[in-house]
C-alpha cells in the first residue's frame, strides 16, 4: 500500500469535501484487519476474489495486499442503471468473470453496499455457476438503505445513509481517487 499524500494535496477535489468520515489512515487500519481476518478464514482454500468495476479498484488493490495468503483476483463489470431500474432487478453485465467458479471459493469484494439490489442479482448469478463457497467482504455498508436481506460475512464501515464520495467512489466520474472518504459540499452535490 503506497503511503497517502495528505488532503491538501488534491487541490480542487479537496476543496468540494465539507466533512471526511474516514481518513486514509482510519481505512488502512480498517483494510489491514480485514485482510488479517481473511486470510486466517480462508487458510488452504486459495479463494478467488471477485470485484465490480470500477468503484473496488482502490480497495481491491489494498486489500490484496493485506491479504497473506495465496489468492485469485477476478472482476466483472454492470452497466450503470438508474435506481429505479435496478429496483427491478436489471442489471446487465458488461464484463464477465474470466475465470471459472465451479467449486471455488468466492469472496465477493465491494467498495459499498447500499439498497443491495445490484449485490442481490450478481450473486445469483454466481451461485447458479455452483462455486464451492460464495461469502461477501464489503468495505462501507449502509444498513438503513438495505430493500434486500443479504448475507454480509465481512463489514468495514457501517455509514448513515448519505451520499460519500472518495476511496473509489465516484460523483459524476470525479472523487474516486481521493484516499479518505467524505461528503460533498452541497453546492457540488445536487442528485
Ligand atoms: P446498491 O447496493 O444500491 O444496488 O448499489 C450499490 C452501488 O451504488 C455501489 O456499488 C455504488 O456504486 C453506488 N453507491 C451507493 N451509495 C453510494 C454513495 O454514497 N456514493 C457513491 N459514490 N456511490 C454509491
């Protein structure tokens, strides 16, 4: 993990941030655990991580590394819907797995779970492939936006239910590679 340049450092994006949630160091501590945890679960099981593009690029990368043990890295890619769309349950891949997952263990890797239904339709469609084991590690979790029950198996952040950008997450293409996450000025932000 390459060390965080400091706020200031990102100029302009810096400037849009009113109130940071979770400092980059804050999320280090929290990803390291999470490897740790990890790897001591699935020791002798060479699990194959699975991401969405493009939110977990910056988490899977960290989290990787945190992780001791051998392991596989995958990513699929959905095409973005409205939330009304999605709320019917249609998500359409872009990008499918390129390995196999029959009888593997899969650890779905997620920068955020919020209404769950995205989360929902992609493991369906991966249980129906029969891996061996099929767990969710999310980084940030928003518990009261949940429609759908899902199993979460490993949970950084618990958020209220507001909009974040930072560490991955995007607003309008912008955001993503801040190293902390924070909310948006309200002058920036207008859904
Ligand atoms: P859902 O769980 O509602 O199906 O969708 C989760 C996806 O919505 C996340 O992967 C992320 O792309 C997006 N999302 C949900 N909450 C936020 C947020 O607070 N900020 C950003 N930038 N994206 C979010």
């Amino acid at each position: 993990m390459i060390k965080s340049l400091p706020p200031e450092a990102y100029g302009e994006l810096n400037e849009g941030i009113t109130r940071v949630l979770f400092t980059a160091e804050a999320i280090e501590a929290k990803v390291y655990a999470l490897g740790k945890q990890i790897s001591a679960d699935y020791n002798g099981r060479f699990p194959l991580l699975v991401g969405v593009l493009n939110g977990v690029v910056p988490f899977m990368a960290d989290l990787l590394r945190a992780i001791t043990i051998p392991v596989e890295v995958d990513y699929l890619a959905v095409a973005s819907y409205s939330a009304e769309t999605r709320a019917r349950g249609l998500v359409r891949l872009e990008k499918d797995l390129d390995e196999t997952i029959k009888d593997r263990h899969i650890l779905f890797v997620e920068d955020m779970v919020d209404t769950g239904l995205t989360l929902n339709y992609l493991l369906q469609n991966l249980r129906a492939r029969e891996p061996a084991s099929i767990e969710v590690c999310t980084l940030f979790n928003k518990p009261r936006r949940r429609l759908i029950n899902l199993p979460l198996k490993y949970i950084g952040f618990d958020l209220p239910d507001r909009f974040v950008v930072g560490y991955g997450l995007d607003y309008r293409g912008k955001y993503r590679n801040l190293p902390f996450l924070g909310l948006l000025k309200p002058e920036i932000f207008n859904p």
